[in-house]
C-alpha cells in the first residue's frame, strides 16, 4: 500500500488469534494484567508479554504499572470502535465460535462494549432518540436534538460535564450483533454510568454481558426507551 494509513499492520496485530481473544477480553473496559490477558488467550506468558509489546507498541494497547503488576487496556475508544466493526464483519461472514446460547443471546441483548451500552437494547435507545429529537442524525454523524438538553437533564444527565472530555459528545459505533448503530461517546459511557449507579443492571464478572433486574429494566425503559 503506498499511500494512506497502513492497515496492514495493523490488521497482522489484530489477525494473530491469540492477539484477537485478548483484545476481546479489554472490550469489556478494565484493564487486566499480562497473566490475566495469558489465560483469556491460552499462551503462556512470555509469549502472552511478546504479543502485548506488539500491541502496545503498534498502538492498539496502552499500559500502566501498579506495583509489581502491569495493567494493559485498550487505547482508547477508536481502538474499541474498530474492534466492534470487526466483530460485524467476522459474524456476517466469518466461520462462527459455537458458545452456549443462553449466554449468547445475553451478549445480543446488552453488553459493555468498551465503556458504553451495546445489544440490542442500546440500538433501540439509539433509535428513540433519534424518532424523538433527542438526537439528530446524518448518516453516520450524531448530534445533540432539539429535546436532548431537557431530556437528559430530566434523566439525570449533566451534559455540561461532558464536551470537557477528550472525545465526541455523541458517536455512532456499528454494533457486531443487530448491524446497526449504538450510541457510543461521552454520552453514552453517561448513560452506560447511570444505568449501573442506579443499580438497574449489573456487569457479569467473567464477560462483556450486562444483565438488568426486573424492576431495573422498567426503569431503564421508563427513562431511556419510553
């Protein structure tokens, strides 16, 4: 390739297997250690440590030290966006992984994709928002609607806190399991926030998967969907 971005490379980081599954692991958003990333690729760890540096140095990963431990996370959110895509793509038309279906349909429903809400529940919220003006879309660019400021103050969500951070107040992120987009950004690693602080839902310790009670998903649906 010789002009543009050199994708190649980085799709040789991503394309290694054991690469794949521990990128797949930080989609979940913590950071996790090189023994913790080792066990989600099923190498060892001088070869988990040499596919780390690889990453990192690719700029795919970024690493922190606490202690005697290094913790690695994703690079940010552009990083987790592509890696979303790649999912769609990888299950329109790739060989699929045959995992438990209970499991699998929770993943579709609703799950943590990165720092914001993912499934089939957050494509339906997408949507709302846009049917209501809360959101304004063109294509694949989303902004801030006529109704969003009074909705989202109503719903508890101060957006003077959000144009301050480092990225889009508002992004569109193509979700792997519905094929159509999610709402990512500022404001939906707010909302993903709010949804977990009111206890609506919970984190599913060993997946992406996010799992609402009962009476949290009328609440969730009472503030975000209705």
């Amino acid at each position: 390739m010789r002009e543009g971005p050199d994708i190649a490379r980085i799709a040789s980081l991503v394309g290694d297997p054991a690469r794949a599954n521990m990128l797949t692991a930080l989609m979940g958003g913590a950071a996790l250690t090189a023994s913790e990333l080792a066990l989600e690729a099923g190498v060892g760890l001088p070869t988990a440590s040499s596919h780390l540096a690889k990453m990192a140095d690719g700029g795919l990963l970024a690493q922190s030290s606490q202690g005697r431990h290094r913790y690695f996370r994703l690079a940010g959110p552009q990083v987790a966006a592509m890696l979303e895509a790649i999912m769609g793509v990888a299950e329109t038309a790739g060989p699929k992984r045959v995992r438990p279906g209970p499991r699998d349909a929770s993943m579709r429903e609703a799950r943590v994709c990165y720092d914001h809400l993912a499934g089939g529940q957050a494509v339906a919220m997408l949507d709302g928002f846009v049917a209501r003006a809360i959101l304004a879309r063109d294509g694949d660019e989303i902004a801030m609607g006529g109704a969003g400021p009074a909705f989202f103050a109503d719903a508890g969500i101060d957006l003077s806190t959000l144009p301050g951070k480092r990225r889009p107040v508002c992004r569109a992120c193509l979700d792997w399991s519905v094929r159509r987009s999610h709402l990512a950004g500022a404001l939906g690693a707010a909302i993903l926030d709010r949804i977990l602080a009111e206890k609506w839902a919970r984190r599913d310790p060993d997946s992406r998967v996010v799992r609402f009670t009962p009476p949290g998903r009328r609440s969730f649906e009472t503030t975000f969907l209705s």
